[in-house]
C-alpha cells in the first residue's frame, strides 16, 4: 500500500516535532531533512495547525511546535486529514470498477475490503508516541530519548 | 519469583503515584479478579476463573503464568495478566503467550499494565522462549494500542476462521 506525499510528510513532520514539544521548527528546518519543497511543506502544516496537532508561532525565530496529544494520536487519525482511508477505499466494486457484479468482482472486492481494513487496524493502533519508539529502534538509540512520554497501560 | 519484584519500582515514571506490587496468583484472588472481570466485560464468569486459577497457580509453573497487580498501601487488586509458554504447530518455535490482561478502569494510565506486561515478558524470559505473541481483535483500539505502545508488530501468523455452515 502507499500513502499519499501530503500523508507522509504530516507524519514525518509531527514525528519531528513531538519527539521534542517544547522546540519549534521551521517548516525550512523539516523540509530540509526529509527534502521537501518549503510550499509543499506549508500547505500541509496548515492541515495540522486547524486540526489542532501543531501550534504556529510568528516572528523571528518562530515555527511550529507540536500541540496534539502524542499518545492518543495515531497514523490513521493523520492520514485521514489528507485522504479517505476509509473500509473498502480500493473496494472493486466502486463505482465504475469492471465486472463488479459479477461473482468474481464481489469475490475480489471481499479480499479487497480485507486488506483495508488490516490496514485500518494497523494504522490506527499505531500513535505518534509509538512511533518515535520504533523510529528510535531505527536509529539505535535508547527510546528513553524521547521526551514524549509514551503509553502506560 | 524474583522477575516480577523487579518490576516493583517506587514511582512510575510519569506520575507520582506508586507503581503497583505484582505477584502470583493465590487461589485467595478469586473473588477480586471475578469482580475486576465483570467491572470490565460485565459478565460473571465464576466457574472459568476458578478452574483458570486452579491450573495457572499449580501446574507447571515454569511454564504458566498467572500475575495479579496490587496497590503498595491498600493491598487491592488493579490488574491481572495471564499467560503461558507453548509450542505451536505449522513450524512455530515455542514461545511466551500472552491470553489475557485487564486493568481496573481507575488504575489506568498509571504503568499498571506496563508493569504486568513487563512482568510476564520476564517470566518468559526466564522460561527460555526469546519471543512473546498475543492475538487481539483487530477493531479492539484499546487492547491494540496498549500492546503497540509495548513495542509489539505484527508477528509472521494470519489467524483464519470459517462459518460452520
């Protein structure tokens, strides 16, 4: 499965600043990491801002600062600021797909619909506080790194 | 079962309340995990947990597991976690298996749970296995979230199922 480009960079850019809420970032600053154009950066940093996840601040030396709840947020609830994940998004029997009425259209579309919602289960049980623990695996480090206190149970 | 009092560490990390004890289970827990039981799933299952704490407290007790959370000051039971190690068929190593944890609705967010999945993943440890699975309903947020945040993925086993017509 692929995300979309605005998906993914919503999610890097959270990862980036919830693994410190306390720093700002430019949208230069995140751009340059992951070498994203600035323009495309702002339009989806606008997403977040209204839906609350990161906070603008103006001025010299501002940027943004995560202002979400790192671990109540998770990948799916990211990914659908940008696109519709919803259960049968690539669903054969959409409007418009050959041969959904036949026995082998409904027959695919039944796997199809399985595989989404795997999806939607994995991505929405994942939050940003878990990922920066798997993104520290990543890196080799300790996840004790993070500021973000992550999930107790 | 010198694991588990490792895990009884002062403080959490996060909150200044006490982490909670955790030990094995004593056939004297019946009542309260019964009560916990049907706080959280609103059934009364008396007869299942008395035959789960019948075995999970005297057979095999390398291999099964059966850990109850309590507070530091009151003695009161928050939480219970058991599981076991096991082989499996379809060429699966034996491994620690997690099959059932819950945690008192007012002791959550405050380690309990981490401190009993911490628990039995030392017990296994201990057990020899280097590999813990559970299996969670996959629109069960809660359950999904919680193990995720404890670092699991999912393993390499798709569970199947069939309508018995």
């Amino acid at each position: 499965m692929r995300l979309q480009v605005a998906s993914q960079l919503a999610i890097y850019a959270l990862l980036e600043l919830a693994a410190d809420p306390d720093r700002q970032l430019s949208v230069g600053e995140i751009g340059a990491k992951y070498g994203i154009s600035n323009h495309h950066l702002a339009k989806v940093m606008n997403v977040l801002g209204r839906a609350k996840l990161v906070r603008s601040v103006r001025g010299v030396g501002g940027g943004y600062h995560f202002s979400g709840n790192a671990r109540r947020t998770t990948l799916l609830d990211v990914i659908e600021l940008f696109e519709d994940f919803g259960a049968g998004r690539s669903d054969g029997n959409a409007a418009g797909a050959p041969g959904k009425t036949t026995g082998e259209g409904r027959a695919l579309a039944e796997i199809l619909r399985e595989i989404d919602e795997i999806a939607r289960a994995t991505l929405g049980s994942i939050t940003i506080a878990t990922m920066l623990k798997i993104v520290e695996r990543h890196r080799g480090g300790s996840p004790a790194r993070a500021n973000v206190i992550a999930g107790r149970g | 079962m010198p694991s588990a009092k490792k895990q009884n560490r002062n403080h959490s990390k996060d909150q200044d309340r006490p982490l909670p004890q955790i030990r094995r289970v004593q056939m004297d827990d019946l009542d309260g995990i019964i009560a916990l039981d049907q706080r959280v799933t609103g059934l009364a299952k008396r007869g299942y947990w008395r035959d789960i704490l019948e075995r999970y407290g005297r057979d095999r007790r390398s291999e099964l597991f059966f850990l109850v959370a309590e507070t530091q000051d009151q003695n009161k039971l928050i939480g219970f976690i058991f599981g076991e190690i096991r082989a499996w068929e379809f060429g699966s190593a034996p491994c620690g298996w997690v099959l059932a944890l819950s945690v008192a609705p007012e002791a959550r967010l405050h380690g309990v749970g981490e401190a009993l999945f911490e628990a039995i993943s030392a017990e296994f440890k201990t057990g020899g296995v280097d590999k813990m699975r559970t299996m969670v309903a996959r629109d069960n947020r809660l359950h999904l979230l919680f193990f995720r945040g404890e670092g699991m993925i999912a393993g390499p086993y798709i569970e199947l199922e069939k309508d018995l017509d």
